[in-house]
C-alpha cells in the first residue's frame, strides 16, 4: 500500500484553493493606431515587454475601426467598442461610452480610429509614468511605462513622414518609439493588425495581416522580417 505523507497531502490540497486576487502585470506599452483613406485599411502595431502582447492590445474590424486597449488593460475594450463604432458613433462618442462604464477607468488607457478617420485617445491617471498620447490625422499614438514624451511624438511623427502602405507606416511608427527608448522596462513582444474587407486569405474575411511575435529580443525587427515575408506570399 502507498503511503503519502501528511505533508504532502497538505501541500497538494493547498494548491487546489483558489487564488485571491491574482496580481496581473500591465500591458506596458507602445501602440499606434492608423486608418488609410485611399485603401479603407485600418490597424494597429504595438510593443511591449510583456509576453504575446498580440493577444491583449489590438482589435479591428473592417469598414468599423481599429482599437488598442492597454495598460492594466480592459480588454472588454474591443469587442464591445467595435460594437459602439458599428452602431454609428464616432470614435470619441465611443471613448466616452467606454470609460464611462468602467469602474476602473483611471487605470486604463486607449487609443481608437473609426471608419472616416477620426481619432480618440484616453490616459487614465493612475497609469504608470510616462504615460500619455499624441494625435494627428487618421492616427493616435500611446503608450506607459516610457521612456517619456518623444516616444510618441516620434511614432506620430514617422507616421506622417513614411510612403507606403499603413502597415509600413505603423512599423515606422514602432522602430522610431523605439529609437526614443519606447518601454522602459525593454523589449518581449510585438504584434501588427490590418484589416481590409475581403482582404484576407482567399477573400474569406478581412485579417489582411495578422502578425505577432511572442517573445523575441528584437520584437519589432523579427515583427518587420515576418512583414516583408508576408509581402512575398500575398503580394498586392
């Protein structure tokens, strides 16, 4: 007969409790948020060192509008504010509508683009400094935990500034936050959205490009190597 020590079975039955208020870390971070009025593409690309931050920050739909939800983010964020743009309201009637629903508003922080191109972008004052955005036209850059302010005037900046395609100008965007010293913590993760209807692999929905890296030294140079591959199997 197999005989296991109290001790052990005391450690076991500890481990099958629940945990009180797991501590989850911030989505620190950089993200930028765009919209092409020649293509109607709209998408975002974000860095940060926290793991597969890809799977937290970006969402988008086309012909609706693209939203990153960062910080000690409320991912509810997207779906349900994708939900407000689809009803018809802009993209700073739908901020408003988020965060006024949101008990834990003031640690949040959010940047969105609708379909016409119209901006809006929100820091919570709780957010971990340097914590703040820039906005210009069809773009809202954002980030916490930063180097500071240049991060994202540099991201808005080399949007503006770079030819091309949104996904070219959301990468500019990253490797100019980052030239800035983007999080200040580092680098784990990156992650690149466009979206555009019927755009996606054979025409069956609208993920144009739907790139992550998890967790890489270089987030946002194996992020831009996975781009140009992506360019050489669906060249447009």
């Amino acid at each position: 007969m197999l005989v296991i020590p109290l001790s052990l079975l005391l450690h076991l039955s500890d481990l099958n409790q629940p945990t009180e208020n797991p501590i989850v870390p911030p989505v620190a971070t950089f993200s930028i948020v765009g919209y092409d009025a020649e293509t109607g593409q709209l998408g975002i690309a974000v860095q940060s060192k926290f793991f597969a931050v890809g799977a937290v920050v970006p969402w988008a739909e086309a012909g609706v509008g693209a939203i990153a939800t960062q910080s000690w983010a409320n991912t509810t964020y997207g779906p349900n504010g994708l939900k407000l743009l689809k009803s018809g309201l802009s993209a700073e009637q739908t901020l408003e509508r988020l965060i006024a629903d949101d008990p834990g508003r003031a640690t949040r922080q959010v940047g969105i683009v609708d379909a016409k191109g119209n901006v809006a972008n929100y820091t919570g004052d709780e957010c971990n400094a340097w914590a703040g955005a820039v906005s210009g036209k069809h773009y809202t850059a954002q980030g916490n935990i930063l180097a500071g302010e240049a991060v994202v005037k540099a991201m808005g900046k080399a949007f503006e500034e770079t030819e091309g395609e949104l996904a070219d100008k959301l990468m500019a965007a990253l490797f100019a936050g980052q030239e800035k010293g983007g999080d200040t913590r580092g680098q784990q993760s990156a992650a690149l959205l466009v979206v555009q209807e019927n755009s996606g692999y054979g025409g069956f929905n609208d993920r144009y490009i739907d790139l992550r890296v998890d967790d890489a030294e270089k987030p946002i140079a194996e992020l831009q190597r996975l781009l140009e591959i992506h360019k050489q199997f669906f060249p447009r």
